[in-house]
C-alpha cells in the first residue's frame, strides 16, 4: 500500500500570536509512505528539492534515521495501536523552505502522520493527529492549520489535547512573504528568548491579541495597525534577522502596511497589507535587504483553507 499526502506551509506567532497564532499558505510538501515488501528494511527516509527555493543544500542536514521527527511522528502513531513501525519508504518531495519559519517541520511531522495513519486503516482522529503532531513539535502554532487550514488560534492543553478555533481571513487584506537567502534555526531563534518576561509586555502583548481577533473579525484595518505588534519575541530575535528593524522603518511610512513580523521563528518576513501598491512594498524589502547583500524571494499569496489531504491511495 502506499499513500501520498500533500500538507501546506505555516506562518505562525502573526505579531501578537507568540506559539498560538497561525495561518496556512499555497506551498506544499508532499508526502508519501510505502509498505516495502522486503523483511528487515527498516524505515527508509529520503527527501528530495521539488522547487527552486529549496536547496539540496539545505535538505543534507535533516536527519533521516530513527531521530528524525518524521520516523517520530510514525513511532508514536504505530505505539498507540501497540505495534512498532517496520518495512516502510517515506519520500518526502520539499517545495516548502527549511528553517525560514514556514512551517516546513510541521509539514513533515503532519504528513508523515496522515499518511501512517491512512496505512493503518485510520485509527487516529483528528484530535489525537494534533495531540501527537503538537508533542513532536513542542507548540501548535504552525501544527494546527498544517492539519485544518486557514488562519488558526489554538492551546495544547496540560493534558496534550489541542483546542483551535478557525477565524476567516478578510479577503481585503495581502500576504507578502519574504523570504531570504538565510537559514535560521528554530532551536537558535528559541534559545535568545528569556524565561520571564516584564508584565507590562505580557500585558502589551495581551492588549495585541485581543486587538487582532477583533480586527480580523470586523475587517478593521486601523486596529490590525496596532495589533501587530509584539513584545514576547520579535525584539529578542531581531538581532538574529538583518535588515528586519529597517525594513519595518521603510515601511512605516505605507499607509496601506497593516504590519510587517517575523513568520514564525524566523528568517521570512511577513507583510500584511492592503491590496494596492504591493511591487513598492516589495521594492522596499528587496532594496533593504539588498543593502545588507542579502537575497531574497518574495511571493504575495492567498490564504490556504485546506490542511492537509491525501491525494493519493493505491493498494
Ligand atoms: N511559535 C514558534 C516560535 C514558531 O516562534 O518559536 C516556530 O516554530
């Protein structure tokens, strides 16, 4: 049997949303598991650069033996219905950047998942494919809309389940994507952050993700300026993104801007707008990060409301 998945790339925290806001986007890794027939085989990984923005290079430095989060992800399913995972191929085909905080693990870890769980006649619903999605992955931010598409806020919850709330992205409103020619590792942009932070940020930050709701649900584009904003993450980590502090300066003076973050941990950088006057607004972080002899791929996208789906099913 072999069954092929297809889960969207993430952008997670959005400003204000640090580990619980999230939303998906048009690029996608495929997945694919395969029963092998020969006894003894093990788990064979491979992975393999569907797109220009993915490097080989990149793809050589993710693990593909039992430490990996895909051979994970599989274990901890096959270990709910009692048995170990034996005797299968996974491909997984790369069009979403490693280490950009696009949500390219998540991807992985949900794909692997759906797919194992599609092998083994579905024993796992949805909750329990977040619950074991989220343990890999720590938070469920980027996680959540892998699986169910669009713009997500969602809790794991002390007991491991995951609670989320699909919110609707106001079509009014431009995803811009930048993307740049530089890796930055999770593990890296989450050692920066402190493990206590002022309660006046806590509460600045609070403020933020109330105005968000808010502003997504009545489509207030003037409350979406205030509230992309952050105090929990992005000043610890923007060190870590040259040419982020002045690209949000160079921006500031756009009136159709509503924000400009990091997406996820980082490297990218996302760009909230209205739907005019977009090439200058890309110019702008084209140029700064020019300045700093950094590349970069920008793609002003729509919003994925899908999560992942098989595409494939063959016996
Ligand atoms: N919320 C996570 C972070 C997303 O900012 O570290 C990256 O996995």
């Amino acid at each position: 049997m072999k069954v092929t998945v297809k889960v969207p790339a993430t952008t997670a925290n959005l400003g204000p949303g640090f580990d619980c806001l999230g939303m998906a986007l048009p690029i996608y890794n495929t997945i694919t598991i395969e029963e092998t027939v020969l006894p003894g085989t093990g788990v064979e990984i491979n992975v393999f650069a569907d797109s220009d923005i993915v490097e080989q290079s990149s793809l050589e430095h993710i693990p593909l033996d039992n430490n990996s989060i895909v051979y994970k992800a599989v274990e901890l399913l096959y270990n709910m219905i009692g048995q170990s995972p034996a005797e299968l191929r996974i491909n997984i085909h790369s069009n979403i950047p490693v280490a950009r905080g696009l949500g390219s693990s998540s991807s992985v870890i949900v794909g692997a998942l759906f797919a194992a769980n599609e092998l083994l006649g579905r024993p796992a619903d949805e909750l329990a494919l977040l619950s074991i999605a989220c343990e890999i992955e720590g938070h469920p931010d980027n996680i959540t809309p892998a699986i169910v598409g669009g713009l997500v806020i969602s809790s794991q919850e002390d007991d491991g389940s995951v609670v989320y709330r699909k919110l609707d992205w106001p079509e009014e409103w431009a995803v811009t994507v930048c993307i740049p020619d530089f890796e930055l590792s999770t593990d890296i942009a989450r050692s920066v952050l402190p493990a206590e932070v002022p309660m006046a940020d806590a509460v600045f930050n609070a403020k933020r993700l109330a105005m968000f709701v808010q502003a997504v649900h009545t489509k207030d584009s003037e409350l979406m300026k205030l509230a992309l904003q952050d105090k929990l993450h992005q000043p610890y980590r923007m060190k870590l993104v040259p040419g982020l502090n002045s690209i949000i300066d160079n921006l500031k003076h756009f009136d159709n801007v509503l924000g400009c973050v990091l997406s996820g941990a980082g490297s990218s950088i996302l760009i909230i707008s209205e739907k005019n006057n977009i090439e200058k607004i890309r110019s702008v972080v084209k140029d700064s990060w020019a300045d700093q002899n950094i590349k970069c791929e920008i793609r002003t996208l729509s919003i994925e409301n899908h999560g992942a789906q098989i595409i494939t099913n063959e016996d």
